[in-house]
C-alpha cells in the first residue's frame, strides 16, 4: 500500500510540475505566492529539504532545475515577467495577511 501511495503522489508531482512548467507559463511565480502562499522556488526548496532528510546533498540550483526542468536562470529569462506594481502590493498584503 505505501508504495502504491508513493508511486500515486510521485504521478501527482510530476503532473503539478507539467502544468506550472509547460501548460501554464503564463502563471508567474509571484501569482502562486499570492494566491496560494508557495511557488515554484518554494517546491525546490521542500524537494532540497526531502533530500537532505534522506542524507542526499543537494544544491540550490539543483534542485530548482529538478523543478522547472532546466536550470532557473534559463528558465527565468525565457518566461519570468517583471512583476507589476498591482502583483507586488498583493504579494505585500498577502504576506501580511499570512504571518499575523
């Protein structure tokens, strides 16, 4: 049984990845963290921390190329936008909100 959930939450990873990495690009990292409060940076940072709980040395960069499928400053120049004065003012409030 735990395999099997293993293996179940390893296809839903790899799906949520998919999506935020090739169906839906529009969607910029500053967009998760206010809507839902982790981005694709915060994925790479749990994935290193995973690693390290099971003795695996892991990097920054390394990790975060395990989540965008590249390595990130690639990746931030080929889709990364600079954010907006609105998304920066949301990402505030919500931050606020968040750590009351």
């Amino acid at each position: 049984m735990t395999t099997d959930r293993t293996e179940l939450e390893a296809a839903a990873f790899r799906r949520l990845l998919k999506h935020l990495n090739r169906d839906r690009l529009d969607v910029q990292n500053i967009d998760l963290m206010i809507l839902a409060g982790f981005c694709r940076n915060c994925l790479a940072d749990w994935y290193r921390e995973a690693a390290a709980e099971r003795g695996i040395a892991m990097s920054r960069d390394q990790a975060r190329e395990t989540i965008y499928g590249m390595p990130f400053a690639e990746w931030k120049a080929a889709h990364q936008k600079e954010a907006t004065p609105e998304q920066l003012a949301a990402f505030e409030t919500a931050q606020k909100t968040r750590h009351r």
